[in-house]
C-alpha cells in the first residue's frame, strides 16, 4: 500500500528529509576534511621531529664517515620509527640501511605534503649540520598507517551520521504524530456529531492557538447539540423501558393465568377421576375378599387395585398443583427442623458424587404452614437438582434466610406484598436451564427428560404448594452454570398462635 504524501505527517518528514539531503554530505565532506588535515599534519610533524632527531644523533659524532657506525645508526632509525628508509649521501658516498632491499634504494623522491607521488612513502630530506662537510640524510615513513586511520575515522563518521539521520527520521515522525494527534481528534469528534453521538466531552491538548480555538469553537456545538437532543432522548428511552417492562409484565400475566386455567382445568378432572376411581376401589376389594385364598384371580385384583393406588396418587399430586386438595393442616411451623429432616432423607437417597450443602443459620424461621407438604416441596425442589447433576456429578446448596420485600423488589412478583418473609433457596452447578423452556417448568407434565423418567408433575406440585401458602417462586438460571430456585413463605411473628389447623382451605 502506497502511502499518502498529501498528508501533514507524511510532508512534515519528506521535508525532514530533504533538508537532510542537502545538509548531511556538507557536514560528511567538511568533518572528513577536517580530520584528513588533522591526521597528515600529525604525521608529518612526527616524521620531521623523528628525522631531526636522527640527524642530531649523526651531528655529534663529528667525524669522517664510518660506514659500519653509520649503517648501524640507520638500521637503529629504522627500527625505532617503524620507518621504511634511510640513507645517508655525503659527496659520491652512498650509505644505506642493511634493512632496505635492493629495490628500494632508488625509490627516494622527497615530498612536500602528505601523499605526494602515490607511493605511500613520505620521503623527507634533511642537511647535516658539518662544519666543512656536506652531508645530506635521506629518510622514509610508511604513510599507510595514517591512512588506515583516516579511513576508519572516514567509517565511524558515516555510521554517526547513519546514525543521526535515523534518530532524526523518528523523531520527525514522533512530532508529526504529536501533532496531528489533536486534529484527528477534532476530525474524530466531528464525525461522531454528524451521527448524533452527542455524549463525549471534546478536549484536545494541543499548545497550538489554531487548535485551541477550532476545538472550542466544535465543543461549543456538541453542547448546544447536547441541550437540543438530550430531552427527546430521555422521553424516548423512559418510552422503551415503558413498553419492555410492559411486554415483561403482560408475559408473566399469561403464564400465571395460564397456571392458574390449567390448575382449575386439573382440578376438576383430577375430581372426576376420584369419583370414578372410588368404585374401582370398592368392587376391587370386595372382589378379592369375595374370592378363594388360593385363586389365581386374587392376584391380578391387586396388581389392579395397586395400579389404583398410584393413580389416586398421581391424582393428589395434580390436586396439589392446583390447590384443591383436603388435607391441609396449616399451624404455625418452624421451617428449619422441617429441612433438616427432609435434608437427612435426601442425603441418604443421592450417591456420593452429588455434595448437599445447607446454609441455616442458629435461628427459628415462623411460618404458617402445612408441616407434610413443605417436606414434600423441599424433597421436589432438590430431586429436580439432582436430575441436572445426575450425569455428571456437582453440588446443590440448600440456604434458609430472613427477606424483606419493599418497593424496590421487582414488581413482576405480583403475588408478594410488602412485607417480610422467609427465603429458602436451593442451587445446583448443573447444566442449567434454557431460556426458552423457563416459561414452562412449572406447567404439569412438563418436562425436558425422556420419556419414562418422570411425570413432569414435581416442579408444578411445588408451585402449587407455595401459592396455597400465600408464597411466591422464582428460578434463575444459566446453561452450563447451573439454577437456583427461590421460594417466599410469609414471615409469621413469633406472637401470632402456635397451630391453626384448617381443612379445604380457599385461594
């Protein structure tokens, strides 16, 4: 992807790195320059204090030319220079170093300056001071290793400015970004108002005074914009939680309702049923007492008149459900030793895979209420629990504790009234409950299991049983976490009397 050079940071370093262009090989050459002079006249005027040096040395023997002294002294020159040649000429006598090689004795050319004659040889020529005698000392330095040493101050040079044109490329984009931070943030801002997202202060920091005053100038909008809108937001968003809570309300409305229709509906039935079951027991059991002990006949009498029994008893489970049913004692009942019991009969009934936990604090929790069917509701409330850990395995937790129902409580639960009340939990880290199947856990004969593996009358027993105590229940739940299921009883004041028995008590 080509990038854009219309853009302000793009231009900011392409100028960046024009100016670098033009100024960075000026800089390179002249600082070159500088430390090639730097480098050669060093040389140069080491060489000429080495060569006057030498030629002192010779100065003080003052005496005829010895040619095994002299070449001695040349070799010793030579040596103690890293030099390359030296030779001494007085008249038609020639004396060089035993050092040099047949090849160099003609090599002598004296320069004036650093690299002259492109022998990398500085050659250097000096007159003895004889009195009578003219004696001339010629001497030879290697000019490679200042050579060598400008061409790595040549190397480190480049890499510095290599160096330096990088640092400058970054931070020229580190302050393009920095400055064109503050208007993207104002050409972000402005496109959020053209869609009419209104909420966000606009603050841009930015010391640039154009900035300053063209995000002003925007933020002063936004907030005439705010003031415009914020009123037709408000009516419209109270206007959408209006109708969602409606609809919610409306939805909660058709499912009691619905209970309550299929309650009467089983009810009724579930009486038709006993008036017709009622015979059958009769003439069954006259039947078989009527029969020989050891007729074959008796047997099958009481496989029907069992049969009978369970269905008498499915029967009782629908009366529940639909709060019909004659037998209910109602006193006023202490609600823990009634878990308790009901716990320690459950626990015996679970493997060792499933854990029973209960939270029941040191207290005594008044209800009015029948004793028999709030251990029937306990033993349904946590057989459904252990159907959602039955495969797999977890833990159901039992909680028993105070509540109070003020205004702030949901109002879908209709059937509560302000006031307090007694709330008993049961959880389960099961496979929870899907959403579309909670609408309908408590309708009877509902259910998500096989066929075979239960009635579907558990759960709707359980309602039954909290609507005839003036209660209310509620479920929770998660898939793949697990459910809880809440149930409400009335708070019954320790003054109030200890039992109140009433039969075919009325909704």
């Amino acid at each position: 992807m080509v990038p854009k050079l219309n853009t302000l940071p793009a231009r900011i370093i392409l100028i960046g790195l024009l100016i670098h262009a033009v100024l960075l090989p000026i800089l390179f050459f002249g600082v070159l320059y500088i430390i090639e002079q730097s480098h050669e006249e060093r040389f140069i005027n080491d060489v000429r204090k080495y060569s006057r040096f030498v030629a002192d040395v010779f100065e003080l023997e003052e005496g005829e030319i010895n040619e095994q002294r002299t070449v001695h002294l040349l070799d010793s020159s030579i040596l103690g220079s890293g030099g390359y040649f030296a030779e001494l000429i007085e008249g038609d006598t020639r004396i060089q170093s035993s050092l040099l090689d047949s090849d160099s004795a003609s090599l002598f050319k004296e320069d004036f300056y650093f690299g002259q004659h492109g022998d990398d040889i500085y050659f250097i020529s000096l007159t003895l001071d004889m009195v009578g005698r003219r004696v001339v000392l010629h001497m030879g330095f290697n000019e490679q290793t200042t050579i060598e040493q400008i061409e790595l101050a040549r190397e480190r040079l480049l890499s510095v400015l290599v160096l330096y044109l990088l640092v400058s490329i970054i931070v020229l984009v580190l302050l393009s970004v920095r400055m064109i931070r503050p208007l993207k943030a104002l050409q972000q801002a402005s496109r959020q108002i053209a869609k009419g997202e209104y909420e966000e202060q606009l603050y841009v920091d930015s010391e640039i005074t154009e900035i300053k005053e063209l995000a002003s100038d925007l933020e002063s909008m936004r907030c005439e914009l705010v003031g415009i809108n914020v009123y037709l937001l408000r009516e419209i968003a109270e206007k959408e939680a209006a109708d969602e809570k409606r609809e919610e309300l409306e939805s909660k409305l058709r499912q009691t309702q619905k209970l309550e229709t299929v309650g009467v509906l089983a009810g009724g039935i579930s009486h038709e049923f006993n008036n017709i079951l009622l015979p059958i027991f009769l003439y069954t059991e006259q039947a078989i007492h009527d029969l020989p002990v050891d007729s074959p006949t008796r047997d099958r009498l009481k496989r029907v008149l069992k049969l009978s029994k369970r269905a008498k008893g499915l029967i009782q489970q629908i009366l529940t459900f639909s709060r019909q049913s004659s037998k209910q004692e109602y006193q006023a009942v202490n609600l823990k030793p009634i878990i308790n019991e009901a716990l320690e009969l459950f626990r015996a009934l679970i493997p060792s895979t499933v854990e029973l936990h209960e939270v029941l604090a040191d207290d005594t929790y008044m209800v009015l209420a029948d004793r028999d069917q709030i251990h029937q509701l306990i033993m349904n409330l946590c057989g459904n629990a252990y159907q959602a850990l039955e495969d797999s395995g977890g833990s159901i937790t039992v909680i028993l504790e105070y509540f109070t129902v003020d205004k702030r409580f949901p109002r879908d639960r209709r059937h509560l009234q302000v006031g307090k009340y007694i709330r008993l939990s049961v959880q389960d880290t099961g496979h929870g409950i899907d959403q579309r199947h909670l609408e309908r856990i408590f309708e009877p004969f509902f259910t998500t299991r096989t066929v075979g593996q239960g009635t579907g009358l558990g759960l709707s027993v359980a309602h039954g049983i909290v609507m005839s105590h003036k209660g209310d229940i509620s479920v929770k739940s998660e898939v793949g976490k697990g459910s809880t299921f809440y149930v409400y009883l009335p708070q019954l004041e320790l003054n109030a009397e200890d039992t109140v028995v009433q039969d075919e008590r009325g909704v």
